[in-house]
C-alpha cells in the first residue's frame, strides 16, 4: 500500500484544487452551478483518485485510478481556457494555473509508465 501524500503529484494537485477553488471564489454567482461547479470537481478529482489508487496493492488498479485523475486534469485545462475566454480569470492566472495543470497530466503520464 503507497502513502498518497508521499507522492508529489498528489501533493501538486491538492496545490491546485485549493488555487481552483481561491479563483473560483471570484466568479459570477450565475457561474455556481456551471463553470464553477465543474472545474471545482474535476480539480477535486485529481488528487481523490491518486489517492484511491494508493489503496490497491495492485500496480494495475493504481494505473488504473493515475488514468482517470489524467483525464481529470485535462477537464481541468479546458475549463480553465473557457474560464479566461469568459474573462473570468485574468491572463496571468489563467497561464500560471494551466503550467500547474499541464505538468500534473505529464507527472501522472510518467508515473504510469513507471509502474506498468
């Protein structure tokens, strides 16, 4: 059984997640079950699957679970482009937000290769 919080991707997405959740704080009320609903779970479910991943004594079910938080965080990308195109967030958030984003997907694509 792996520690999840061991683990630095889980620790750079539970970053994230608290970050999606300060800049969500910013966006129109109309937004509460819409945009702000959706990228508040798919940035929840990031670190929630590597974390149920690490349960499984088995590398495959682990795999498995890295799989999901991946499509997970590329929601996360395209949310985040349709929340700066909607000007709910600025530039610079939107940029710094999408660097996190995109080296999560390529920690937990590096990390599956490892363990299968």
């Amino acid at each position: 059984m792996r520690n999840f919080k061991e683990l630095k991707v889980w620790e750079k997405s539970h970053k994230l997640c608290l970050s999606i959740y300060d800049v969500t704080n910013g966006f129109p009320n109309e937004e509460k079950f819409g945009v702000i609903s959706q990228i508040r779970r798919a940035s929840s479910s990031v670190p929630t699957n590597i974390s149920e991943g690490c349960g499984y004594d088995s590398s495959k079910e682990f795999a498995r679970y890295l799989r999901i938080a991946s499509g997970s965080i590329s929601e996360v990308e395209y949310l985040l482009i349709l929340s700066k195109d909607l000007n709910y967030i600025n530039e610079k958030q939107a940029s710094d937000l999408l660097n996190q984003a995109i080296q999560i997907r390529k920690m937990l694509f590096n990390l599956v290769k490892a363990i299968v």
